[in-house]
C-alpha cells in the first residue's frame, strides 16, 4: 500500500529519523499505512482525498501536504480535483491555509512529472 502512495518519501522519513526515534518511524507507517489505509471502507483515492483536505486544513503541515499530494497524483487524483479539494478548505479552515496548501500544490506540480 505504502508503494502506491508514495514509498521513496516514506523511507526518507525513516531513514532520517533512524538515529534518533528509529520506533516513531516505524509507528509512523505501520498504523496509518498498515491500519488505517488498509481498513475496506475507502479506497486509497478518497483516503488522499480525505489526507490532502486534512493537513491542507491544519495549515502547519507543508511538508506532509506535498507527500500526499504528490501521493494522490499517483493514485490518479487529477490536479484540477486537488486545488478544488484545497480551495474547499478555505471555507472551514480559512483563506491562509488554502493559500498555503494551494502554493505547496503548485511545488508538487512543478516537480511531478505525468
């Protein structure tokens, strides 16, 4: 499941956190990849749909909103539907997050290649 999402962040998160919290990072996948995504009430693509709008809403989560959104690009989420998921936000979480969260789609962006 990891692999689908995005493996090569994944195992950079692991590895850089190897010489100071090496169990953190193997809770860090093991509950939401190996729990949670792998639960049958929703595909991986609402699953990013769901994480994109989440950390977009928190507002404080750059880093992890480019892995998932680069993640959902893989999962066949389109660009278009991403800065629609990010523009909804706005409405509950506010104009800041949404601008941020749409200026972290636009890195992604830039870097994914199709």
């Amino acid at each position: 499941m990891l692999s689908e999402i995005d493996g090569t962040a994944g195992e950079k998160v692991v590895s850089s956190l190897a010489d100071i919290a090496p169990d953190f990072a193997q809770y860090l996948l093991e509950f939401p990849f190996g729990d949670i995504y792998s639960r049958p009430g929703l595909d991986v693509r609402a699953r990013e749909i769901a994480t994109i709008a989440a950390l977009t809403a928190m507002g404080t989560a750059t880093p992890q909103l480019k892995v998932h959104i680069a993640a959902g690009l893989n999962v066949g989420i389109t660009r278009d539907e991403i800065v629609e998921i990010v523009m909804q936000m706005a409405v509950y979480a506010g104009f800041p997050a949404a601008l941020n969260g749409l200026f972290a789609a636009k890195e992604v962006f830039q870097a994914h290649v199709d």
